[in-house]
C-alpha cells in the first residue's frame, strides 16, 4: 500500500485543480438537484446522470493520476484498450482479419511500453510508420483480397484514433524534459485533460443557450457556430486562468488553450460523422448519460498530441 | 471441493475475464437469484457460451448447475471427460436415443430427480450465428416428466464474435448475455413447449 502512495507528491498546484473540479462538481450538482425540483423535466434529467457519470469518472481520473505513475500507465492503456474494443464491436470486419485484431491490441501495451520508458522518436514513428507497414502486410498474409482496402485503411487508424492520440498523455508523465526547471508532467496532464473537457461542456452550454446557426447540420445537428465560437473563447480564458499549472506565459497560454478548444472541436466532429456512418447514436453505452468510452474520449484523442508538441517545442525554444 | 475449483474458475476467473477483457454485459442476471432449481436454455454458436452463461450463475450453487453437452464431441478421451467433468461441471450425454440403456433423456431426468440445475442448447450444436434453427424434442419430452420445473430463456448477443465455431483466438468484443423470466407454458404438449421456448427465446432476441 505504501508503495502506491508513496509517490504522491501532491504539488501546491495540483491539489488546488483538485480542489476545483470537486468544487465545480458540487456546484453542478447542487443546480441541476435544485433545479429539478424547481421545474423537472428531460434535460436536467440527462444533466444529472451526466453529473454523476462525472463524477465517477473524475475520481477515477484524480486517483489514476495521482498515485503510483505506473498505475497511471495502466489505466490509460486500458483506455485505448476499451476505446479501440468500441471500434471493433461497431465496424463489420471480415472474419479474417480477426488474427490482424490481436497484433492491433498487442501495439497497446508497446506504445505504453515506449512511453514509460520515454523513447521520445520510436514512440513517435511506431505507429504512424511501422503499423502503417505491418498492418496492411499482416492483412495480405491471410490470404483474402476481397474488401481487403476497407480493412487497410480502419485498422491503422482506428489506432492513431484510439491509441496514439491518447498515449501521449502517458507520454507527458515523465518525459525528461516535461518534469525539470519547475515543469511538471502530472500538472500538464490535468492541464491538458481540463481544458479539454472544459471546452465539451463550454461548446455545449454555449450551443444549447444560444445556438442558431448550425456548422454541420448533415454530420451533427448539435454544433453551432455560437457554441463553437463561445467555446473557444471561454477555453481561451479558462486557460488563461489555469496556467498556474504551465511553465506558459499569458498569450501562450490562450493561444494554446483556443487552439486546442479546435482540435477538440475537430476530434468531436470526426467522431460524429464516424458514429453517423455507422448508424448509432453512441459508440455504446458504457457511461451514463454520455454514451461510450469513446464518445467521451474523442476530443481527447485529438487534443493530446497537438498539446504535447506545442508544448514541447515552446519548452525548447524558450 | 468441486465447488472450491468452479467458484475459482467461473465466479472468480472467467466473470472478470470476460467483464473486463472482453466487454460482455450481464442483463437482469437477478432473475437467477433465489431459484433452486431450473433449466437455462441458450442460443449456441460458441464454445464461450457456456463459459459465459456458468459465469453468471451465483457461486452459491454453481456446483449444481451442469452444462449438457454431447459425449462424442467431448467425451473423446479419458482426459477430456476428467476436465469436462471437474473444470465444466457438465453431463455427458449421447446425441441419439437408439441405446435404451444409456437413453439421454433419462440421464437428464435423472439429474432434475436430484435436485441439479440444467444448461441446455435445444439447437442440438453450434448454429450458424444470427440463425435460429428449430429446437430438439429432448428439451419437450424433459418437461413433459417434470412440469414444474423452471425454464429459463438466455440470450447470447454477439458472444461467437470472441470466439467462433473452428477458431483458437479469442478476441475482445463488446457482446451481451440476457436472462428472461421462467416461461409459462400453456400447455405441456409437445408442440407447445417447444414453439413457447421458442418464442420465448425470440422475444430476447430484439
């Protein structure tokens, strides 16, 4: 037990982010209790599951990052494992490429692998180049070239979707150059994830208050150019807010943080159109009130990598 | 002591295995609680079937419950019956009832007479995935001699997929298993105990 706690070392910083998001959540869930009450109806419904999903999946997150690293490693490779088992359950594959599945999970535990062990180019080309090589390959060897293509081009990125992107959260943990001169990894991954998760529910408070004009009424009826535009901004100033938490001064800070409000943006919409293709509403329906893992995780997917490289270029060069 | 290595295997190994590994939902798996005594029947087009349905059984009586399965395709050779028998907890039986001796259906009653819970496939084998082919009579005859006994109806969805017939990789799938409530029958003719199950069953299906 002591070894698992033994390396917390809960920074001035990190302990008021904690301390945020429980304060946000009471908060949350204080309005929509009494707001039910006041006039109950579907939407505070929907809201108050999707508060309490929050807040399994907060405390799931707070512990995985605070203790042990190792543990934190585990539990993000198991969110590439359940995001890409989402993948996979939605897609009609062929029966063969089934044996080509198992090497797909099996690139998880490598990518993580890498990732602890911070080698920073091999983690980088490890799938975009060599998975992009063995996979196809792996793909011709069972023989069948019906639909073969079909299968060439979702399996690869069905994992830059749901590993890479996401490994790159592990990736920050205790990456050298991430944790020294007053860095630290574990701030940036809250950082990272915050923002992130506050720009969903910025784009969606905004687009359901004051939503008219619609971006993509084929792809996802939900997203407005208000929600989209008020989204950034306010990310934009909640990032500006949370940079306690960054080694970032201020316009790098709501540069950063506007940017990555539009690759969440970019991250949720391509998932939508994923989903709209496949014919569902959620990817499943692991999580209360916000469908599956991935519905959860796709913003995520495509902010990370963005994030780390800004970061660390804006790290060197300063 | 069977029961000690079953609660391990099933309760413990296998019900986390496949709800963490491979993604498999139980629904209304309450139904089974609080039944001393009944027969599940299942859709069948894997061998995870099994392992799936025994995981969901509450370890308090798991050693009471016996798969049903086919003696020439399992009953090969003296090691498979001693694994079939101690690590499935099953009943062998014979596919065809042409040995009065060694009838199949006795060897079923037989096990209801002492109080043990049936898993049963009224398919006969593993089917072709998403077909329902028409039920054996042994199920009918069964509850023909014990009219009181529950049956369940389970639905596997989507289990092949980590497993199908004639493969040895077992993959992650997002996949379900549903229990129904005991099927009333409306009468205990032939005919009809065997298009209630099925309907029964069907109805899960949606």
């Amino acid at each position: 037990m002591n070894k698992i706690f033994n390396s917390i070392d809960l920074t001035y910083e990190i302990q008021w982010v904690i301390a945020i998001i429980l304060m946000i959540l009471v908060f949350a869930t204080l309005l929509f209790w009494i707001w039910s009450l006041i006039k109950p109806s579907r939407l505070v419904d929907e809201m108050q599951t999707r508060t309490r999903s929050w807040w399994v999946m907060c405390f799931i997150f707070v512990f995985a990052s605070i203790v042990n690293p190792i543990i934190t490693y585990f539990a993000l490779g198991f969110l590439s494992f359940i995001t890409l088992r989402e993948i996979y359950s939605l897609l009609s594959l062929r029966e063969m490429d089934r044996s080509v599945l198992f090497f797909c999970y099996l690139s998880i535990p490598i990518q993580y692998f890498l990732a602890f062990q911070g080698y920073y180019t091999l983690f980088l080309i490890f799938i975009p180049v060599f998975m992009f090589i063995i996979i196809p390959f792996l793909l011709v060897l069972t023989g069948e070239t019906k639909d073969i293509i079909r299968s060439m081009c979702i399996l690869p990125t069905s994992l830059m979707l749901g590993v890479f992107g996401i490994s790159h959260l592990a990736l920050l943990i205790n990456f050298p150059e991430m944790n020294s001169n007053g860095v630290s990894g574990k701030a940036l991954l809250l950082f990272l994830i915050f923002i992130t998760e506050a720009n969903d529910i910025m784009q969606f408070v905004w687009g359901k208050i004051f939503g008219k004009h619609k971006i993509l009424p084929k792809v996802s009826p939900n997203k407005t150019w208000e929600g989209f535009i008020g989204g950034v901004i306010s990310t934009g100033i909640i990032g500006y807010f949370m940079g306690f938490l960054t080694p970032l001064n201020s316009w790098q800070l709501i540069l950063l943080s506007s940017t990555i409000a539009i690759f969440g943006f970019m991250g949720d919409t391509i998932m939508s159109a994923v989903k709209r293709d496949f014919g569902v509403k959620d990817m499943s329906n692991a999580i209360p009130g916000h469908g599956g893992v991935l519905d959860r995780v796709d913003s995520l997917s495509t902010t990370a990598s963005p994030f780390f490289h800004m970061i660390y270029f804006i790290i060197i060069t300063s | 002591m069977k029961k000690i290595i079953l609660v391990i295997i099933y309760s413990f190994f296998w019900r986390n295995f496949l709800k963490i590994f491979i993604g498999l939902k139980y629904i209304n798996r309450k139904t089974l609680k609080n039944k001393k005594q009944f027969i599940l029947i299942a859709n069948h087009n894997s061998h995870m079937d099994t392992m799936a349905i025994m995981s969901a059984i509450p370890s308090r009586y798991i050693h009471k419950v016996h798969p049903i399965a086919a003696v020439d395709f399992f009953g090969g050779s003296l090691l498979n019956k001693i694994l079939m028998r101690y690590l499935v907890n099953a009943t062998l039986i014979k596919r065809d009832r042409n040995d009065t001796e060694n009838d199949p259906i006795d060897a079923m009653d037989k096990m209801i007479k002492k109080y043990r819970s049936l898993i049963l496939y009224p398919e006969g084998s593993r089917g072709s995935p998403g077909i329902m082919t028409n039920f054996k009579k042994g199920l009918a005859y069964l509850i023909q001699r014990n009219p009181n006994i529950k049956v369940i109806p389970v639905y596997l969805n989507n289990i092949y997929k980590t497993l199908p017939k004639g493969r040895k990789l077992i993959i992650p799938y997002n996949c379900s298993i549903e229990f129904g409530e005991p099927i009333q029958f409306r009468s205990f003719e032939l005919d009809d105990i065997l298009s209630d199950s099925e309907i029964a069953l069907k109805k899960l299906m949606k």
